[in-house]
C-alpha cells in the first residue's frame, strides 16, 4: 500500500474550521489521553521486560553452551591424582578448547553467596571443579562421560544441558509474555478508545444531524472525530512514554554480581524502541476512531 | 419553469408497522413554489425529510434531479443536499459556534475557502437582518433570529431548492411576513422552495404576492388543496 503523504500531512496539520465543529467534550479528552499515558508507560514495561529477558536468554544460551564443568568427588588423597588425570584426557578430547581447575579463592567465591565470605574450603570435603572451554562444534559428551568413568572414576560431566535448557526455555516464554503483554496493552489501549469515541460520538448525536443536515459527508464528520482522539492519543502516548523511560533510566545498572531485575531496561539503540509506541498509540487510536465513528455513522440515519 | 428538481412517484412510508405516508406522488420542478399543509402528525415534516434524503421510502421511488436515491451512496445523498438547503423547524444549531459560523457551516464541510466567501457570507447575513447578531450565539437569538438564521444557511451555497419545515412555527405575525418575503425573493431569484406548515393565513398571503401550488396531506396522500387556499 502506497502511503499518501499529502493525506498524512492534511491529518496531521488538520482543518481548522472542521476541528471547531465538533465541540469540545470533555470526560472523553481526559479518559483518552489517561489510557493512552497509561497504556504506553505499561507498554514501556513490558518492552523493558522483554529486552532484558532476551538479551538473558541469548547470554544463558550462548555462554552456557560454550562451556562444561567436570566436578572430582574422590578421597581426599586422591582428588590431585584424578584431577590430573582428567585434564590430561581433555587435553586429547577433540572439541575442548581449554580445561582448567578452579583454585581454591575461585570455589570460595562460588559458595560465597550460600555460606558466606568465610567458608573454610580447605577443611571441608568440597569436590575439585573442572572448568572445560569448548572450541568449534564442542565435544562429545556422551563418549567423554564413557572414558571419565573408566579411567577417573570420580570424574562426573556437567555439560550444563540438565539447567540450562530451562532457563533459556524460561526466559524464552518471559519474553514472549512480554510481546503478548504488549499486544494485550494495544488492544486495551484500542477498546477503551472505541468506548470513549463511542461515548463522544453518542453525546454529539446532534452535532452528526446538523453536519449531515448541511451536506456534510460522512467522512468529514468522521475525520473530525478521529483526528482529535488521534491526537488525544498521540500526546498521552507520548507523555506516558517519557515518564515511563526516565523510570526505567532511573533503575539501578545492571552488576556483575547482580540479579536478573538490575538488568531491566534498554541497552544502546534498544532505547529507539519508545520512539514507537507514541506513534503507535495514535495509529491504534487512529483505527479504533475511524471504525467507531464509521460504524455509527453508518448506523445513523 | 424547467427540469424536476425533486420528484416523488407512488412513495409510501411506514414506521413501526404502520404506513404514515401512501401512494404520494410530487414533482417539484425548478422554480417552483409549493406549500405543503395539513394537520399535525400528517406527515409533513416526514414528506419534507424524503424530499432531501433523509429518510428513504418503503415503496416508491424518490428522485433527485433525476437519480433515485435508492441507488445512490451516502456520498451522492451528502452532494445532493448541498444543492438542497433545509430549514428545520427547530432550526438545528451547533449551539458552540457563532451565528455567522453556523451560517457558514455548509461552506466548510464542502470544503469551500471561507475567507473566499466572507463578503458573501456578510451580505447574506445583512440580507437576513443578522448583521449585529452575528457574534451570538444560537441560544441567545430570538425564535425569529434563529429562523433567519436557518435561511441563511439554507441558502448559503446558492442552492437549486430550499425546503422549510414550520419556518414560521416560533415566530408572531411580523415576523412570518418578514421570513414569506424573504422565501418568496429567493423563488424570484430562481430557487425551488417548498414550505411545510399549518399557517393558512401564511399561505393566502404568499398567494398575493407569488404563484404557489398549495398540497394538503390528508389520510396519508396527498392532493391538491381546494380554491379556499
């Protein structure tokens, strides 16, 4: 479909004289620019929130594939023997990049969130890990578990497969909640606007008799409805935005060692996304009018 | 006198079940001047409304300047009441808009560039006697200003038929007068007028001055009123 610009610049700068025939109304004007600021600060939100989950879900799934933990449960006597044994295996295992094991400072820090600062790793019996870098299409797992168990018997794989695929399956959906969230916002935002162009279309039953009275087309009279609740839309929807982008602004950074939530919010170009949603807001506003107004004037006499 | 402005042929009318108009048959031909009479709830004012579109009948056909309005889209019905102005018996104002706006109001939905028309605009409201009232407001106007000011609306875009519903309704003896010469100078000028009322001493008096069929409806049709009229 070929979009008219002579039309679109018409809308938008409007006909001052038509703007002035339907009269002010004024519970609708304040309902609609309320569920269109209200409406986009949610939708914000729910971009946020699906941003955030996809860039976790893309991160889960391309760090987590890319490496594999071997963890060596022996006697205490016998977890150097095995470890070296082990990175001497995934030294000639094709598809491992790179095998190291954690020194004692890094599986402190791991049980650091559970036991706190001062856990004493060295007089606890704590498996020695193995962290294992995967290089091309990665290894075979299947066959590496085979030869860990014959030749290092308290060798056990985790290639991460077991708890990652959840949570990017979970971080998946919560993005698609997201999508569906704004989806749902749109067709909110869409319903309360029929209701209020309704409303307003209802209490200007006399206005509609005059207009068609003196010639009017039904366009016309359409036009004069539907710009105004455009508009009306277009500055909630924009007021609504900002408020709700300086929200998410204002949410602490994301850290290191922090948690899911201080990742909310937009990165670089992903801040672009709020310039849609005003104009998004006006073009649902848009359709929701043109077909009220249609129906009922179709419906009038 | 010319071509049909507006013709009617074997119309009918029901409205929840029972028929208010009957086999009407009307031919307003241009230049015309007609008066339509009768009792209250004759029908008049429902007659008035198939004559401009308004309303479309149940059997019958209605024609304006020769299309039947059963084959014309909302559009062409728009069109064609540009080209026939009405005055409603309680006149019809967008009571937020000034007089001269309300005026001008068939001169903005078609679009038409009002600074453009503003000295015709302003010699028709001093022919209607508005010329100080212009800035009111509908409802500060009396019921002869409000008349006069749905004339000069009704005839803003030069229009080929005016039709009027009651126009003298609201108003006392001078003042009917005053709206009879001005509906007959525009008939002078060419223009079809039809006029819908129950007045018959306006109507003896028109016929002094313009030569006017007078119809009656009388038990749902239409005839020819008697030499009394």
């Amino acid at each position: 479909m070929k979009l008219d610009f002579n039309r679109v610049t018409e809308f938008v700068m409007g006909d001052a004289q038509a703007d002035r025939v339907v009269p002010p109304t004024g519970f609708t004007a304040s309902l609609t620019v309320f569920s269109a600021g209200a409406m986009a600060f949610l939708a914000v939100f729910a971009l946020a929130l699906s941003m955030a989950t996809g860039r976790l879900a893309d991160r889960w799934g391309s760090e987590l594939a890319r490496s594999s933990t071997i963890r060596i449960s022996a006697p205490e006597g016998q977890i150097a023997a095995q470890t070296a044994a082990t990175l001497k295996i995934l030294e000639t295992t094709k598809g491992v990049a790179s095998a190291r094991a954690l020194d004692p400072d890094e599986q402190r820090a791991l049980l650091e969130p559970w036991f706190g600062p001062d856990l004493p790793v060295d007089t606890l019996p704590i498996p020695q890990l193995i962290e294992v870098v995967e290089e091309g299409e990665g290894f075979d797992a299947g066959g590496l578990r085979l030869r860990l168990s014959a030749e290092v018997p308290g060798a056990i794989l985790d290639d991460h497969t077991r708890w990652r695929r959840p949570l990017v399956s979970a971080a998946t959906r919560l993005r698609m909640l997201g999508y569906i969230s704004i989806l749902l916002i749109g067709a909110a935002t869409a319903a309360m606007i029929t209701l209020a162009a309704n409303a307003a279309l209802a209490a200007n039953t006399q206005v509609i008799g005059v207009l068609r009275l003196v010639g009017a087309r039904d366009s016309y009279i359409a036009q004069a409805f539907v710009r105004r609740f455009t508009l009306r839309a277009l500055t909630g929807g924009a007021v609504g935005t900002v408020a709700a982008g300086v929200a998410v602004f204002l949410l602490p950074a994301a850290q290191e060692d922090g948690g899911f939530l201080t990742g909310l919010g937009f990165h670089g170009w992903q801040w672009l996304w709020l310039l849609v949603i005003p104009p998004l807001a006006a073009t649902v506003a848009f359709a929701a009018t043109q077909a009220a107004a249609r129906k009922t004037l179709k419906d009038t006499p | 006198m010319g071509a049909e402005v507006i013709e009617l042929e074997n119309v009918a009318y029901s409205y929840g079940g029972g028929e208010l108009l009957s086999d009407i048959s009307l031919k307003l031909q241009a230049g015309s001047f007609h008066f339509l009479t009768g009792p209250s709830g004759s029908g008049k004012t429902t007659l008035l409304k198939l004559c401009y579109g308004a309303l479309m009948p149940t059997a019958g056909e209605v024609r304006l300047f020769d299309t039947d309005v059963r084959t014309m889209e909302r559009d062409d019905i728009a069109d064609a009441r540009r080209r026939i102005g009405v005055v409603h018996q309680d006149c019809q104002f967008l009571d937020h808009l000034t007089v001269a706006d309300n005026i001008s109001l068939p001169l903005m939905v078609s679009g038409r560039d009002l600074l453009g028309e503003s000295a015709n605009l302003k010699e028709l409201i001093g022919w209607v006697g508005l010329k100080a009232r212009a800035d009111a407001l509908p409802p500060e106007l009396s019921g002869g200003e409000r008349q006069r000011a749905a004339l000069a609306r009704a005839i803003i875009m030069s229009p080929d038929a005016v039709l009027a519903d009651e126009p003298t309704g609201n108003v006392d003896w001078e003042m009917s007068q005053r709206l009879l010469r001005l509906l007959i100078e525009l008939n002078r000028m060419g223009k079809t007028i039809m006029v819908a009322t129950h007045d018959l001493a306006l109507i003896r008096a028109a016929k002094s001055h313009v030569q006017a069929r007078v119809l009656r409806i009388s038990n749902r049709r239409l005839q020819l009123a008697g030499a009394d009229l």
